[in-house]
C-alpha cells in the first residue's frame, strides 16, 4: 500500500455485496450510508477478535497469538455483537 | 446453491480475509504479538457468519419499518448490544451527515471560507 498510515477497511463494494448475499428477499436495497457504517461495524469486530486474542494470549505469556486463544474469546464476541 | 452464486462467495469470502489479514498484521507489528495463519482464517469466517445474521437482522429491521431500503437506523438497531459501538455508530452517522452538508455547500461554491472557519473552531 501507498500509504501505511492509512486506515484499512472493508471495501464499500464488497460489504455492499456480501450483505446483499445474505437477503433472503431480492428487492432489499441498501443505502450507501448503511453501507459505510456496516463497513465500520464490521472492522470493529475484526479489531476485538484480534485485540481480545491478543490480551488472552499475553495472559498466557504466549508470543504468538494461536487458535485456543480465540476460541477463549470467542463466545463473549459473539454475545457482544 | 448453483455454481455461479457458489463461486461469487468464495470470491467474497476471499476478500473478507485479506481485509482482515491486513488488519491482523498492522494490529500484531503495533502489539508486537503476531497472529498465526489459523486465527486470521478463524476471524474471518466467523465475521463471515456474523455477517450472515447482520444482513438477515437488517432486511428484518427496514421490513419492520416499511421499507425495502436499509438505511442508517437500521445499522443503528445492529449496534444496540453495546453502548460503547452504538455511541461510535451515533458519531459516524454524525460525521457522515456533516460531510454531505459540507459538499452541499461545495456546490454553492462557499465552501473554503467556511471550512476554514470550522477549523479554525475546531
């Protein structure tokens, strides 16, 4: 990437298609605010998947953040969203 | 499912991932914990499935409200869970309506006179 600095997120066009995926009804249309914010969401969740690993894995004095330590913190994620 | 649908979400599934082996990488050098090949893989198909129940909730939420449009309310409803991610929700949909009144005035052709005295504000 150009700038490092840079925040990366979801593209607008692969959240807006991956949601649109999901609809069970054809005719649901999004509007490209929603999209912006399910894009910000969904970095959110990304961001405490990782950070939450990461604390669990410094917990256990661990260097490198392996599979146990998200399935540590997965539930509560998923009770958070 | 038929091929084609079977193929545009292995396609999109493909991207969920490098977008969050890119956010794993930047958070594991700034932590300097890093993340195994099998987390990154873990993350992404668990947002993957959360996506899932996001897009089912939304079509659910603007149906609800008569509409067939999703729009900024029902994200706001996604974000209810927790006060922390509803706040930053309520902030952006702020940021976001601010911007476009900014390119209103753009159109006016006002725009750097005001946009520095906001500055100046902030």
């Amino acid at each position: 990437m150009a700038d490092p600095d840079a925040d990366i997120i979801f593209k607008k066009n692969t959240v807006s298609k991956l949601l649109s995926s999901f609809f069970k009804e054809d005719k649901t249309r999004l509007s490209s605010d929603a999209v912006l914010l399910m894009a910000e969401i969904l970095k959110v969740f990304v961001q405490e998947a990782a950070v939450r690993s990461q604390k669990q894995a410094e917990s256990e004095d661990c260097d490198q953040v392996d599979i146990e330590h998200f399935e540590k913190i997965l539930p509560q994620l998923l009770l958070d969203f | 499912m038929s091929v084609d649908q079977e193929e545009t979400h292995q396609r999109l599934k493909a991207a969920v991932h490098y977008t969050i082996g890119q956010l794993c990488q930047k958070l594991g050098e700034d932590h300097r914990r890093k993340f195994s090949r099998q987390v990154v893989a873990a993350i992404a198909e668990t947002t993957f499935r959360q996506c899932d129940i996001f897009a089912k909730d939304l079509e659910a939420f603007a149906r609800h409200a008569k509409r067939s449009t999703v729009s900024t309310e029902d994200v706001k409803l996604i974000a209810r869970r927790s006060t922390a991610l509803s706040i930053h929700i309520q902030n952006k949909i702020e940021e976001l309506s601010q911007e476009q009144k900014d390119s209103k005035k753009k159109s006016a052709g006002k725009r750097k006179s005001r946009d520095t005295e906001e500055d100046s504000r902030e």
